[in-house]
C-alpha cells in the first residue's frame, strides 16, 4: 500500500495523525488534519479528534476550544500514554493522545452535507456532487491508494520485462474497437473531426514496426458506450505489445505482472493462472467470461434425450444445471427463474425437483409425465442428481442453451465479489468471428480486424473465400485471448497479422473493400510494406482489476471522478452546453434538440 515509512513531515507538521504510537510518548509534536469529532467535556477540558489520510488521533484542549467538524486544523502538543482505561483498541493510535494542544484553524468549513463516514450509505449523485468530500472517507482513501499501488507495481513489472513506456496521442482517427467513438471537432479544420482513443491499438502496432520491440502504456481509452457498473466512458488500461513474440509469450509476462500486483496489494503469492478454450467455456459455464469461484456446471444432456417423444427436448442441444439443495426453491422463485430464462431467449425452462433416497431419486416435474423411465433415469444419472437437488434443463440451439443457463447459473449462484477468493482464468481460441451479420451476410470480428486466425483454420477460411459455405467461418478460431478474474472480463489480446496477404484476406471477408481499408487503416498497412516484425499485445482494465482487489462491485468506487451510469458528473456539471462564439470558431451549428 502507500509507502508508511515515507517521511510525510512539512513545514506545518512533524508526524501524520495515525502514525503516532507509544514509542513517541514525550515528543512534542504537530499534527494537520480535519475534525472528525469533538466533545466539549467541561470549560477546563475539550477532545478533539484530528482526522488525515493515515487515521485519526485524540487531541486534548485545556480549555474550550472553537471548532466544528471538517475545520482544517494544525494542532500542537505532546504525545502521552493513555490511562488504561482510556485506551481505545479500536484506534491504531489508542494507546496515546496529545496534551495541552495549541490549535491553529487552517481553514473553517460549512458542515458537510453527508457524514463522512463508512457506516453511512448516502445517495451517489450525493456524493459524486461533492467527491472532494467523499474522498476524504476511509473506503475511498483506501480505493484509491491501493489503485496508486496497482499502476505502480504494473510499471515495475513491465519495466522489470523489458516494457518501454510510451505514450500515445489523445486525438487521433478512428480505431477499430468496435464501440461508438467521442470526436473532437477540428478547428483549423472546420468540417473535419478527430477521434479519442478506443485503445492505443493501432499505435502500439506501429511501435512494432518501429523496433520498440516491447511497448506498455497505462493507456485512457473512451468508448461511447451505455454506462454500467462496470463500464465508464473513460476507462485505463494496461496496454502492452511485444515483437517476436507467439501467445505464451504473452500469457506468461501478462500473468507475471499480474502476479506482481496481487502481491503488491494482498501479500499473496497466487499460483500459474490456468488456462481454458473458448469452447470449453461456453459448453461448461455458458460464458466467455466464465465465474470458476462456483460449481453448477452445464451437462450435455443432448445424448439422453436423442429419441425422445417430449417435444420440447426434440432440440439440436439439452443442457441441464444441477443446483443442491434447489428442491426448495419456492413457486414463485422458479416462475422468476422461468421468466427470466423467456427474457434471455429460452422457449421454456424445464424444473425437476430431486425427491426419494440415494441411488433410488425420484424426479417431480409438470413434464415428467412426458419423459420415459429410461430418460428420467438417464437423466438423474448423468446430472448425479441427489435428493434435495433443483434440476433446470434448457433445449434449443446450442448457443442459446449456453447463453441461458449461463445466465441462470450466476443468477442461482454467483457470491459477492468479495468472496471466494481472486480466481484468475485465461480463456483462449476465440472464435475469429462472433456472428454472421443477417442483413451483409458478412461476418462480424469477435475481437478486432487484425486478429491473427489460428494457423491450423487458415484453409477453412480460404475455402469461403474459394466461395465455401460462409457460415464455416464461425468455426474459424482466433490467436485471441482474455484474462477473466472472478466472472469480469480483465481483459483482452491477440497474435496480429503482420503479413498483407491475410490481412487482404480477412478484409476481404468482412466485407472491408481495398479503398476502405486504405482510407480507414491505410497508415497501419503502408507501414507493414516496410518490414513489420510478428506480434502480440495484450490490455486489462485497471479500474475492473482494483475493483476486485479491494471488493467493490462498482467501478465507480475506484475511479477518483467517475461519470454517474448517465454519463453526467454531477460535480462540474458535464457535460455542459458551449458557447456560440466557440460552436462558430468549430464551425458547428446546432440542430434543434428532439426532446425541446
Ligand atoms: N486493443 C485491445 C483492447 O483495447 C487489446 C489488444 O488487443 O491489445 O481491447
């Protein structure tokens, strides 16, 4: 965390409030802070507890003494021990206090409008309004000191490995992320705009070309996109490539500097972080992302239902979820269940209820009367259904058999973000293409358009482009992977292409014609015609990553000054309208507002 031994002493203070123990008992000392409380106990005595980032300490008046909560104060006095029955365990500095105070007000204060202390919950457009006060709470102190913490040990790992730090521009030309781009109008020249970054992708790729050979920038990006908990506008990334490199290499410094800030921030030492195909996720946990801190896996039941005569199983895929101890699940939660599976694009959601003693369960379900004795036994057995368990099975398409219960297994099962430990997953072999698009017939990139495809699927995307069936690109695998902590995506990279014949090819299938590439990426292709080296990068987000370490389910809690889930601060009002004069200058003009 913040480093304790630094020597924090100014020209107004020696010591910082929560840093004074029993050892300084008999020194004479300063200390600044604000008033976290003060208690008048006669006209020959007052307390006064003196508050700054490190903690708070007691400070004893002879005398009364004028001040309120938040005043600013230097105050002066000598640290003694406390009477035994004074001391507070509960307050790092409870074992001492200071005596016969001199306080100097530094600064007078209105009463804040929300108490600023942890217990409290106060509205967040409250406290977004006025973060300055907000962060002087502990919770806030901590977030934000153990996010410096994160930046600092990411900098010293990738230093450590041979990272260059570069920083890239603000104000640039579209990149190819795949979200909604924040532009700048140009002035010099009206008409024309820049983009702000999505990432600094297309830049740390020149930066291969250009030898960097290791590239990392803790990067802002800003993505256009609907706010939520855990998204922002503006967000930072560890941003990183290397040359020369395949995807272990990148796997390997990506989890060393992982390794390096949990250690940092925890103390803990965490083991090699395992490693899962796309395809293995999405068939066990019905996720890219999947959450590993807990079981109900999803079971292939496609096999035990291949002849059946119940016509909501006659589906090209059955999966089914085994919840223990779900038998006692109410009415009314699996209809909230059943709704929600409809609301996620499920037919229907088949519940069973295990009855009966081990090795002889029986089933209760409305469809039970519609499945034969071999399917309820096959049943029970491939999902080792126990009695008291819940059984939830799905039939449909596979992807949407996965979607569903995916969804249903962290709605049944999911712990707060703060339990069950950190558990790191890399998934890898992504998919090259998430969708086919119905309306171009094109396919859609699941990652971004430079994605090195797997060597091994390079003839099944040459036979689409022979004019094969486009719907084997869907089975086209991609060098691309994600890190995955505790159900977040952290993060994402790839294996570039570097070579312009499958480049060309690829846009080719995206239905990026020749004059559209060159206008949107023509630099980035210009510049592979003069030697580009292979290469792989990788970026997580810091603010999801110290989220989870400190145990907040919001990133907002991490972040200093975040945009509320509209995408306003509330603090200095943004955004906000501008001046004619300075749309005029831009060359902009107005449309009139639809809601107006
Ligand atoms: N540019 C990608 C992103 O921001 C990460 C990468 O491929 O390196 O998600």
């Amino acid at each position: 965390m913040s480093d304790s031994t630094a020597d924090h002493s100014t020209h107004l203070r020696t010591h910082m409030c929560g840093e004074l123990r029993s050892a300084n008992v008999g020194e004479r000392v300063s200390v600044c802070g604000w008033v976290a409380a003060r208690r008048e106990h006669s006209q020959h005595l007052s307390f006064v507890d003196l508050r700054d980032h490190t903690g708070r300490v007691q400070c004893v008046v002879d005398g009364s003494v004028d001040v309120r909560s938040e005043y600013v104060l230097r105050v002066t006095g000598e640290v003694r021990a406390r009477e035994d029955a004074t001391i507070n365990p509960n307050l790092a500095t409870g074992e001492i206090e200071l005596k016969h105070c001199s306080v100097e007000v530094l600064s007078v204060a209105e009463p804040p409008p929300f108490p600023l202390d942890d217990r409290t919950e106060t509205d967040e457009t409250i406290r977004l309004r006025h973060r300055y006060l907000d962060l002087r709470r502990d919770a806030m102190q901590r977030n934000l000191r153990t996010r410096a913490t994160v930046n600092h040990a990411v900098r010293t790992a990738m230093t450590g490995q041979g990272f260059v730090e570069i920083e890239t521009p603000m104000l640039i030309a579209s990149t190819p992320e795949g979200a909604r781009d924040f532009v700048v109008p140009s002035r010099l020249k009206p008409g024309s705009f820049y983009a702000l970054p999505q990432s600094p992708q297309l830049f740390k790729q020149l930066c291969m070309v250009g030898g960097i050979d290791r590239y990392y920038q803790i990067a802002r990006c800003l993505r256009d996109e609907d706010l939520r908990a855990d998204r922002q506008f503006e967000f930072m990334q560890l941003d990183a490539e290397m040359s020369f490199a395949s995807q272990d290499d990148v796997l390997s410094v990506i989890t060393t500097t992982i390794r390096a800030v949990v250690a940092a921030v925890t103390g803990e030492q965490i083991g090699e972080i395992p490693t899962m195909t796309w395809l293995e996720a999405a068939e066990r946990f019905g996720s890219d992302k999947p959450d590993v801190r807990f079981g109900l896996e999803l079971v292939e039941l496609t096999e035990v239902f291949s002849s059946t005569e119940f016509n909501a199983f006659k589906a090209p895929c059955v999966k089914g979820i085994r919840v223990p101890g779900g038998a006692e699940f109410t009415r009314s939660r699996l209809d909230d269940l059943t709704d929600r599976a409809k609301r996620w694009g499920a037919k229907g959601l088949v519940w069973m209820r295990v009855r009966g003693e081990a090795g002889a369960v029986e089933l209760e379900s409305p469809v039970a009367k519609f499945l034969s004795a071999e399917e309820l036994a096959s049943l029970a057995s491939t999902l080792e259904a126990e009695s008291g368990d819940l059984l939830l099975i799905v039939a449909d398409e596979r992807p949407r058999v996965r979607h569903v219960l995916g969804l249903l297994r962290l709605e049944i099962g999911r712990p707060p973000v703060n339990e069950g430990g950190l558990q790191f997953l890399w998934v890898v072999d992504f998919p090259l293409f998430e969708a086919i698009d119905e309306a171009t017939g094109k396919p859609v990139s699941a990652h971004h358009p430079f994605t090195m495809p797997h060597a091994d699927d390079l003839e099944l995307l040459d036979g689409v482009v022979a004019g094969g069936d486009p719907t084997a690109l869907l089975s086209v695998r991609s060098q691309a992977y994600d890190l995955v902590l505790n159900g977040w995506e952290l993060g994402s990279g790839s294996v570039r292409i570097h070579r312009g014949d499958i480049q060309s090819k690829i846009f080719g299938l995206l239905g990026i014609g020749a004059a559209e590439a060159q206008s949107k990426f023509g630099f980035l292709l210009d510049a592979f015609r003069f030697g580009a080296p292979p290469h792989a990068g990788f970026a997580f987000g810091i603010d999801r990553l110290v989220a989870l370490l400190v145990g907040e389910e919001n990133i907002r809690e991490v972040i200093a000054f975040p945009k509320t889930q509209s995408g306003s601060d509330p603090l200095t009002q943004a955004p906000t309208d501008i001046d004619p004069a300075q749309l005029a200058e831009l060359g902009l003009r107005l449309l009139p507002r639809s809601a107006d």
